[in-house]
C-alpha cells in the first residue's frame, strides 16, 4: 500500500495551483500535526499492510518545522508498518533550502526529495509567482547532493505565458547540468479556481497547442538523448529512478490519503476527506477521521480510470481494458499493440487525452 500526507500550507499561493493549498493564517501547526498523527492512528487500526511508499505532498511540506517534522515522522513510523518501504518523497521549496535542511531529510529517512522548481529563468518564476531564484533552485540540488536523501527530482513546467522555445530549452539544459535522477516536466494546465484561469477566460492568456506541441517535444528529445527514460508523458527518469509511489498510481495499486483534501482508495472504495483545513483538525479530533465523501468503484469506472492512466506510460494499457468495439483504425499512426497492452506512439504521445476519449 502507498501512503501521501497532504500539507496544504505555502508562503503564498501560486496563481496557477488548483491543488487545496493555503498561507497558515491562524492555523496552529502543532495541532495540524497531531490531527494527521490521530488520522493516521484511526486508519492504521483497520487498514494496515506494510507500506510500499510515503509521499509527502503539498502545499509546500517543508514549512513545517524541523521539529514538527520529527514527531510527524515518529508518529507515523509508530502507526505503519515501514519494514518493506522502498521510497520516501517530500517536497520541499528551493527557497527555504539549507544545509541543516539536506541533513534533516537525511535523518528522517527520506529517500528522494522533489524540487518544485519549475523554471531556471527569473522572468518565468516571477510570472508563476515563485519564491525562488534560480540560483537558490541550483543550491538546493547542490546541498541535497552533498550527503542528502539519495534521490532527486526537478519539477520544471512548460507553455507558461510569455515562455518561448528559447528560454524552455536553457532550462531543460540547465535541469541537465545538474544530473538529478528524475524530472518531471509538465505542460501548465489552466485549472478553474486559479489566477490563471481567469486571466485565460478574460483573454490576458492564449493558449497555443502548436507551441505546446513544440515544447513537449523539445524536452522529449534533449531529455531521452541525455540518458533520461521517457516512461509517462510527464516524467524522465534515469534508469532504476522512476517514482515508485506515480507508479503505484498510475498501475492502480490501493493507496491511503491522509490530510485534508486527500484521496484514498483501498479494493475500489473511494473516499475524499474535507478539503479544509480547520475543518478537518476539528472532525479528525472528534472523531478520528474527517472523510466527507465515498464511492465504489464498479468495472466500467475502474476500465476508464485505467485507460486515462496507464495509456500515459511507457508499458501501455493492457488490452483488456479496450471494449470489445474498440476500432484502433482510426487511431492509425497513434497507438501500436502487442499480444497484451496497447501503447502509445511518439505522435501519440502527444494526444494522450484525445486517444483516452476515444478508448473509452
């Protein structure tokens, strides 16, 4: 089983995040945590296999306190059975990035930190409202390389307003530099209830799919032909670093969210808790958990979730999710099989959620 612990707290909020998140107000951070310690307790009492991987997500996690990271983690490693863990992520902020930072992480048995980065060009962080320079974003790789957590991911995003091709390829160049074992490369989405979104609407924003087309296949080519693995649409690994928690995802394995917002789904059942972050300190206490939503999962929901998923990575959809009048004809040029999954082509690749529309 897979464990993600949402931390919704952020210096501030960046105008293209869709994801619960929030600046601490009056929240009691000490409280926050023993409310996911108390989550964590209530869950472990009936849900309880050994876990497979830990991702620390956000938010930016690393607001937290050395500290109060220390009893998260002791609390936790209480509760679950961490015997057979072979990954630990945590998401951490290039800005507030410090030696004592890399040497906690280390001590708290992290295993792979993830850098929301997302650009090394100071014009394009400021336009994603970052909080980094690139110079803070290249140190911190630099610190988690000299005796930190083992693992390094780069988030880095592309087709941000006012990004060219020119500016899109010295980042993945200076990504590059930098040797991290994994990068994760996204197209920016707009999502509703984002900044982003509305100057979209209001026509502040265009969206170019011709230039996105053209950046995704730039960071396709410089990434593959510097030894990174292409293996989702998103996410570059160098071989033996691939996010072994995406992964679990992505292939549908059970997964328990705790936190506020997070997802949870165990043989099929599906619960959300509250997305507030006061509100769930409150429920958790008086109750032990604060899930606000459930469904079950029948064949055709879980057929379609893992078309939209596993046709994004590199083994494919196994052909028994395709219905039985499926005609890949008209996907000719986009998708090639073998005698058990379906994948998708370099052209393909690039029509991900087109082609999961028409599976479906």
């Amino acid at each position: 089983m897979h464990l993600y612990v949402h931390i919704p707290f952020c210096h501030r909020v960046c105008p293209y995040c869709s994801f619960y998140k929030h600046t601490p107000g009056n929240t009691r951070l000490s409280e926050f945590v023993d409310a996911l310690i108390i989550e964590a307790g209530f869950v472990a009492d009936s849900i309880n296999p050994p876990l497979k991987t830990v991702y620390f997500g956000g938010g930016t996690p690393s607001m937290l306190s050395p500290t109060l990271l220390s009893r998260l983690f002791v609390g936790l490693r209480d509760l679950f059975d961490f015997s057979q863990v072979e990954e630990i992520t945590f998401e951490a902020n290039p800005a507030t990035f410090t030696k004592r930072t890399s040497v906690l992480y280390q001590n708290l048995g992290i295993t792979r930190v993830s850098l929301g980065i997302q650009s090394f060009n100071e014009q394009q962080l400021q336009m994603l409202g970052r909080e980094h320079s690139p110079e803070q974003a290249t140190q911190s790789v630099h610190l988690l390389r000299d005796g930190g957590p083992s693992e390094v991911n780069i988030d880095l995003m592309f087709s941000v307003p006012r990004q060219t091709l020119e500016n899109w390829e010295a980042t993945l160049n200076q990504a590059i530099l930098l040797k991290p074992d994994h990068i994760s490369a996204y197209n920016l989405t707009y999502e509703e209830d984002t900044q982003y979104f509305e100057q979209l609407v209001s026509g502040e924003f265009l969206e170019n799919d011709e230039l996105n087309a053209e950046m995704f296949q730039l960071a396709h080519d410089i990434l593959t032909s510097n030894g990174y693995e292409h293996y989702e649409t998103s996410n570059y690994a160098l071989p033996g670093f691939r996010s072994r928690h995406n992964e679990g995802y992505w292939l549908g394995n059970d997964y328990l969210g705790i936190g506020p917002s997070a997802v949870s789904t165990i043989d099929r059942q599906r619960w959300q808790n509250v997305s507030d972050t006061s509100s769930y300190m409150k429920q958790v206490v008086k109750v032990g958990h604060a899930r606000e939503s459930g469904e079950l999962l029948d064949d055709e929901a879980w057929r379609l979730e893992r078309i939209a998923l596993q046709l994004r990575t590199k083994e494919g959809l196994p052909l028994k999710y395709l219905s039985s009048d499926t005609d890949l004809e008209k996907l000719s040029g986009l998708v090639e099989t073998d005698s058990t999954h379906l994948r998708l082509t370099d052209r393909g690749t690039l029509l991900a959620d087109s082609i999961a529309t028409e599976l479906a």
